[in-house]
C-alpha cells in the first residue's frame, strides 16, 4: 500500500491506494482521508464507498505471453518503433516540470482544466515518467504511480501531440511510438518484478465519451477488474465541491 499525505490551504489530506487491507482501520472517519484503487469490497460505516473498473496485465508472465495477449495490430505497431527514423525515448523519476508544460500546452488545445502542480507534487518521488521526441519535438508523454510494497505500476496521464499533427505520416509515429511506451513500461517493471500493470481506469460503458480511450486500452488485452474507493464523509464533501467548480 502506498501512503500520500499533503496539505492543500491549510488542510491535511491523506490517500491510501492499491489497499488489500479493511479500509480506514488507521485513520479516524472525521479526517480528510480517502482509500484509492482498493482490492477490498466492503460497506463500512461512515464511508462513501465508489466502484469502478480498470484493466490490468500480470507482470509475472514471460515476456513472450504478455506480448501475446496484445491484439494483432497493436504488436505490429509496437514493433514498428524500430524503423522511425530520429526517434528516442527517456525514462525517469524526475520530470515533473517537463510533464506539467507540456499538459498545460495539450490542456490549452483542448480546452480543459490545467493541472495543478500539487497535484503531481503530492506523489514526491513515487511518478515514472516516459517521454519520446520524434525529430527533436517531444510528442508522447506518460506518468505512471509506482508502488513497490504492493508491486503495482498505475497509469495516471498519458498524452501527445496528436491533436496538433497534420501529417498523416508522423501522425502514424506517433501512435505507434505511444504503443511502445506502454511495453517499454510493462518490461521496466516486470524487470524490476513487479506484478501488476494498471491502466488507470476502464468506463466499462460504450457510451462514454471514454469510450475511444476504452477501445484504445483494451486493444492491449489484460484483464477487466473492479476496485473501490472508499471516502471519510468530509473528504467526501470536499471532493463534491472541487467537481462542482471545475
């Protein structure tokens, strides 16, 4: 289990994620305490409880099964990566800065709301980042939350520039250059015997306006499971109201 604790004006927050333990055993239920990505269902007294869905892949398999449980096209794209011309990638624990302009430029063409630094800053020194830059430009970037205790690597952003390519060609790169990040993610940490890769969420629901992000994380296979969040009431409360504003 990985703890984050922060404060944000003034207040005193605390998250608890990929827990396999009995929620809130540790913490009183009129903190600002919340349990995120838990393996355990059940209804505690005192505790907003929230399910959802999310596609994993099993570390421990050789390299060879967990490739195959790619579809076809997926595996050929990823193999693709090999004859792009001027493309490198880089991985790291450090490139907070470097993620937050680059979202801040991909929020802007999007019209969505900017991040805020705190709300990468909290995870200190648990975010892989990996990056790649085609012909200089830095196009794909990817944030990861790491937890060696439990041996889960979570996606949390994933993002590029797509939205502003024109060219058909490079657009292709692209895609195929994300793909790989992905399995260059997956190997890193099955190197580093971890045992799970977590996509970071699945709507479940072909009516989503996730949908497209659904089809393009299920194209990798792995498996649909469900886990819970678990709120304090007044945890709960603030959460309401930060959706409301946004």
């Amino acid at each position: 289990m990985l703890e984050i604790s922060y404060n944000i004006k003034g207040l005193h927050l605390v998250e608890l994620w990929f827990s396999s333990n009995i929620p809130l055993e540790r913490f009183s239920l009129l903190k600002l305490c919340c349990y995120r990505d838990s393996r355990v269902n059940r209804d505690t007294f005192g505790l907003k409880k929230e399910e959802k869905y999310t596609l994993v892949h099993d570390l421990t398999l050789s390299q060879d099964s967990l490739f195959s449980t790619f579809k076809p096209n997926v595996r050929n794209e990823i193999r693709k990566h090999e004859k792009i011309n001027n493309f490198f990638y880089h991985a790291n624990f450090n490139s907070k800065l470097l993620f937050l302009n680059f979202y801040k430029k991909f929020a802007e063409a999007k019209k969505l709301p900017h991040l805020q630094e705190h709300s990468i800053a909290k995870y200190k020194d648990n975010l892989f980042y990996v990056h790649g830059t085609l012909e200089g430009k830095l196009t794909n970037l990817q944030v990861y939350l790491v937890d060696k205790e439990s041996g889960i690597v979570r996606l949390l952003h994933s993002i590029s520039t797509l939205y502003e390519e024109s060219d058909k060609q490079k657009k292709a790169k692209i895609g195929w250059i994300n793909r790989y990040l992905h399995w260059y993610t997956m190997l890193y940490f099955k190197a580093e015997n971890f045992k799970i890769f977590d996509w970071g969420g699945f709507s479940n629901n072909p009516n989503s306006s996730l949908a497209g992000i659904d089809k393009f994380k299920a194209s990798f296979g792995g498996e649909q499971i469900k886990l819970y969040d678990y709120y304090t009431l007044p945890y709960y409360s603030m959460k309401l109201l930060q959706e409301r504003i946004l």
